[in-house]
C-alpha cells in the first residue's frame, strides 16, 4: 500500500535520505525542517501519515503530535526517536502518536510501520463511511456486500434465475445460502410459493410423508390426510437445505418425482402431477458423497443442472465491515441502544479474524457487542472472548533457520490439511482456496493419505 507522506526532520540530509527511499517504494514524499511549516501545509493539503522526528527546534515532536491530534486526528503520525528513549516514545503515543521508530533508523521497519499506518488510516476512513449509512451502496435483495466474490454472485443470481433449471447452492455453514435460494426465487417469475425445508431435520420416514404427503390412516399418526411440501410448492419452488442428508432409501422417490413431474402421497396408489423447480443446498463436498456412495449419482446430475457457490465470509474483505455494520444497526434499533459503529481497533480484529462460521457468526458477535458496550462506538473489549484472542497464525518459516525449516512437500502437505479443516472438508472449496483443480486434490490427498 502506497500514499501521501510528509516527514518533518530539522536535519535536511535524513529528509533527503528518507524522501529518496520512500519514493523508491511507490510513495508520494514530501518533507519540512520547521514542524510550523509542516503544520500549515498539512492543513491545506491531503496526507495519508506523518513521519517525524522529536527532538527539533521551535515546535518539538512532542507539541507537533498534540496539535495534530486535535486538528488532523484522521493521519497517524510515526514519530523518531533516539535508541532507548522508551519514556519520550510513551510520552509521543499519549499525545496522539500512531507509532514510533529509533535511532538509527532501519529502512525496512518505517517501510513496515508506515505500511501498518496507512492500512489503520484506510481502516479508519471505511469505518467513517460506514457510519454515514452508506453500507447497502452495492447490495443486492437480502445481501450486503460490495466484494468482487458477491457481485460475482450476484450476477449469477440474476442470469440462472429465470430459467427453471434445478441449482445446487453449496457453501460453508452460515454463507447464506437460503437467501441465494430466495433471491432465485424471487427473480424466477414464478408464480408459487417458496417452500423450504431442513432434510436434515427429520427421519426418513417423516421426511417422506413430508415431502410427498399422506393418505388418511397411512400409519399410525395418519389422522388427516397431508397435502406435502411438492403441492405446496406447485407453481413455486422447493428448497431442500442439507440435501445431501437424505436417506438413500428416500433418494429414489425424490428422483423420480423431478423426472416425471409427479409425486405419489405415502399410502396411495395414484400419481398428483405438480409443477415445482427445485433448489437444494449442501455445506458437504457433494461430489465426494457421490463418490463414498452416500448420495446417488443419478439424482445428482439431475439436480446438479447449474451450480452456485457461495463464499465464506473470510474471502469477502471489506464486506465483512459492511456487513458488521448493517447488523449493528438493525441490533441497535430492536435494542434500543445507542450504537453508531465500531472503532478502528475493533474493526481491525474483525477484518483479522477467520470467521468459521460465517455471517451468522458475525451477527452473533455484533449481538454480545451491542449487548455489552457502555460507549456509542463498539470497542475491542465489547466483542466476543475468542475474537479478541484471536492471533493469525505466524507464517511457517518466520524466524527459523535454514536447518528448521520444513520441505516444500511438508509445507504444502500441512497447509492444504489446515485449509481443509477451515473448511469442513469440503473439498470443492478447498481447492478453489488453493488454487487447483479438484482433480489435481484429490490426487493429492491420495499420495499424502489424507
């Protein structure tokens, strides 16, 4: 990340050195020996930081870090500091510094805290936006999110929608994929009703009767007869959420009841003909139930005419503040509280964050914040336990020598397997996350014996 930077050193050479280097790193660099001309410009001009030494004559470090932060608080200001002068660096973070450097300055470092700076100023500009009500900029039905994963998304929605083609709606737990079946449904034109239900929910048995209904005294709880979610559903669309839970003495029903347009009630010998387009969702690899022969390959390719996939909330970026913002305040308003938005330190644990389980865990995590701020602003020690813990993981050749560290197969091999676990095996997304072919995958997870 690149930007405007101003340093401010009374010692010309090291503005000219620092200028020199910066500029070689992709920044726009500019550079004062007075803080009093520093302060004037940086009022009339856009900066993105600020670097600057503290011990200069006229206005010092220390006043130049206090009227920044009153007058300019939106640029973080990276102040020089001599080797062990921890107290004078305490004393520059109090009046309103970002960060701190020492003597002698290694190049590399301020690349990296200015860098950090930079991405806190962005964070706190998004934050600022958010709280303006602009969040929905972008959004699309129930959705919120301006990520390229979603727009993606979106226009598959709308193209798939009106044609009545079966889709296989996949993702990890929490995506949101009923709203993906809901919003092709509502784009589909079609004139019934949308009728979900969790396979995974009931037993076989009751999943039939359900489904396809009953006849009066077809068992024993049989008193009235059931119409079934297929009627239900003529002139509309069905939604099977967890298909892949099916029983398989069930698959062949559910089958034949897409291929003939007709559906047979439990405990009669007549067909009803019904007109239902078909949704169904699944958090499993369903190619790979296929395969272990839980899932029958025939009713796959039949519902399997087009697939969707929806993202998991940790490659959606920024909509991951979006979002946390539009939960916040519809919280806020059924809660009654006065919550406005997150600060940039909480918003930057939430962008750090994996989220395994999705959207629904990050309304979860907005609901405990409402719940427990004292303040307008969602503070870091608002949000849940294990978010605030949260650490990403380091990478795995920092700091080791050249004798620790691994093979590139052992690397590949642990990285693939931690993906994997993300999430919950489905091997589709994995490879997706990884870059390769699912075949190529598969044919890794063999030579590894994974």
């Amino acid at each position: 990340m690149t930007g405007r930077i101003l340093i401010v050193d009374d010692d010309k050479g090291m503005c000219e050195m620092l200028q020199d280097d910066l500029v070689g790193r992709g920044h726009s660099v500019q550079w004062h020996t007075r803080a009093e001309d520093a302060f004037s410009q940086l009022m009339a001009e856009p900066f993105d930081t600020v670097v600057t030494d503290l011990k200069m004559p006229g206005l010092d470090g220390i006043d130049f870090c206090h009227r920044l932060a009153e007058n300019r608080p939106d640029v973080p200001v990276i102040v020089i500091t001599a080797f062990g002068s921890l107290d004078t660096a305490i004393k520059a973070i109090r009046a309103g510094a970002y960060d701190f450097v020492t003597k002698p300055i290694e190049r590399d470092m301020l690349a990296l805290v200015i860098e950090r700076a930079l991405k806190h100023r962005s964070l706190q500009e998004q934050v600022r936006f958010l709280r303006e009500g602009r969040e929905a900029e972008g959004s699309f039905e129930e959705f919120v999110g301006r990520s390229r994963a979603m727009e993606q998304l979106f226009d598959q929605i709308s193209r798939i929608a009106p044609a009545p083609v079966p889709v296989v709606i996949s993702g990890e737990s929490g995506t949101g994929k009923e709203l993906v079946a809901r919003a092709l449904h509502r784009h589909s034109g079609r004139s019934g009703r949308f009728i979900p239900i969790n396979c995974a929910a009931l037993p076989p048995t009751l999943l039939e009767s359900e489904l396809f209904g009953h006849a009066q005294g077809a068992f024993t709880d049989a008193k009235l007869r059931r119409k079934g979610l297929f009627l239900e559903a003529d002139g509309g669309t069905l939604f099977l959420d967890e298909i892949t839970e099916i029983a398989p003495e069930l698959q062949p029903k559910l089958l034949r009841a897409l291929e003939t347009g007709s559906i047979r009630p439990v405990g009669e010998n007549r067909e009803v003909s019904c007109d239902v387009r078909l949704l169904a969702a699944t958090n499993r690899d369903i190619e790979a139930a296929v395969n272990e022969g839980d899932f029958r390959e025939d009713l796959f390719f039949r519902i399997n005419v087009v697939g969707l996939e929806v993202p998991p909330l940790r490659s959606r970026g920024n909509d991951i503040l979006l979002l946390a913002q539009h939960f916040l305040r519809r919280v806020a308003e059924r809660n009654d509280r006065p919550v406005k938005g997150l600060s940039p330190a909480a918003a930057e644990k939430l962008l750090a964050y994996r989220w395994p389980g999705n959207v629904r865990e990050l309304l979860n995590a907005m609901e405990h914040a409402v719940a427990l701020t004292r303040f307008e602003e969602i503070a870091v020690q608002d949000l849940p336990p294990h978010i605030r813990a949260y650490q990403p993981p380091p990478t795995m050749t920092g700091g080791k020598s050249p004798e620790e560290m691994a093979p590139l197969e052992e690397v590949e091999k642990e990285y693939v397997q931690e993906v994997l676990n993300a999430v919950g095996g489905n091997k589709s997304t994995a490879a997706r996350i990884l870059g390769l072919g699912r075949r190529t995958l598969y044919r890794k997870l063999e030579q590894w014996g994974l």
